[in-house]
C-alpha cells in the first residue's frame, strides 16, 4: 500500500485535529504510515504532505533526520546492536559479529526468512547498561552472546509476541484524548495563535 489506508486517514485526522499546527503532527503521521507498511513509502509521504500542507521534501527531510524511520522493508524484527563507545568497551562489536555470524547476515540486511534485520546503531542512550540493544525499539540491556541466541530463538517461537509487536507498531493501544483535555488546540488556542 502506498498512500495511508482510509482507516489510517481517520486516524491521522483524529492525530492532526489534537496539535496547535498540523505541521506538528508530522512525526506521529510517520509512525503510522511505517506501521501500516513496515517502512514509509514515498507515497506516503507525498499524502502526509497534502494532509498537513507542507511539502513532501519537508516530510521528506524530517523522516531521514531520525534513523527510526525505514525506507526501504525490513524484518519482522529489527534489531539494532549499539556499537558506540560504552557499548563498544563492553563488548558491542563482538556482539554485533556474532549476530551477523548466527543470523547469516551482514548489518544492514534481513535474513532470508524476512524474519530479522541487523543494524549497527550509534547509541541508544543505554550506556550503563552496555553492551545493549534494541529489538524494534524495545531496550535489551547487558546483553551476551547467548542472551542473543535466546533472545532470537523466542522471537522465531513467538514467545515474546506480546511484548514486542512487529516492525513499525508503537503501541497497541492508540491514545484517545477528551477534547476538554487537548493542549491549546482548541479554537481559542489557535485563534491566540494566530492573533500573534
């Protein structure tokens, strides 16, 4: 699918009317067109554009700003192993090699089965956890080689089904707010806004 899906347009509406600016509703509109595709197509960016009205080059440069967004499909799961400076004194390269080495893949790819994509990320903001990671940016901290291997073994048995969703789901529970409760979004706030 390339642009968003009526239901997701329902939804970014919803999103957009709860922002004092939909321009600043941008970065959620991204999560949900990577959730509803796994990555953020082009076309979608070009829709979340005309829903906000701004440009698809803006969209476009806000979303390769952050390494969250995808481009291109990527697994089932995501795992990005932090190899920057604490996590490298502890053993995060050695980490990284040995995933490559039991997936059978290199960082920046996905094992044959679509299952898994390797990363090699700066850091995670897990420093004293190290060497850690992130599967589909769930933390997984002090973790060893064969953390790793269990980790990968109850991923493929779905053993952690509830606790880490696919690739491109954020929650799973989409926030709803009284309209009596929005943060200056209401017609008042935007008419002080714009009185500015």
């Amino acid at each position: 699918m390339a642009r968003l899906s009526e239901a997701n347009v329902l939804i970014a509406r919803d999103i957009i009317s709860r922002v004092p600016r939909p321009k600043s509703a941008l970065i959620p509109l991204l999560h949900l067109a990577q959730e509803q595709d796994g990555h953020v197509t082009t076309d979608a960016m070009a829709h979340i554009a005309e829903l906000i009205s701004i440009t698809p080059a803006e969209v476009y440069g806000t979303a390769t700003f952050y390494e969250m967004f995808k481009f291109e499909p990527v697994g089932r799961y995501c795992i990005n192993i932090c190899t920057n400076i604490s996590c490298q004194l502890l053993g995060g390269w050695e980490l990284l090699e040995h995933a490559e080495e039991h997936l059978g893949v290199k960082a920046g790819t996905t094992t044959e089965d679509g299952l898994f994509t390797v990363e090699d990320v700066e850091c995670i903001a897990a420093c004293t956890e190290a060497p850690a990671l992130l599967v589909n940016y769930r933390f997984r901290y002090k973790v060893s080689n064969e953390d790793f291997d269990q980790l990968v073994d109850d991923l493929r048995e779905g053993r952690l089904a509830e606790e880490i969703p696919p690739h491109g789901i954020l929650a799973r529970v989409r926030q709803k707010v009284a309209a009596d409760r929005w943060a200056g979004t209401g017609i008042e706030a935007q008419a002080k806004v714009d009185a500015r």
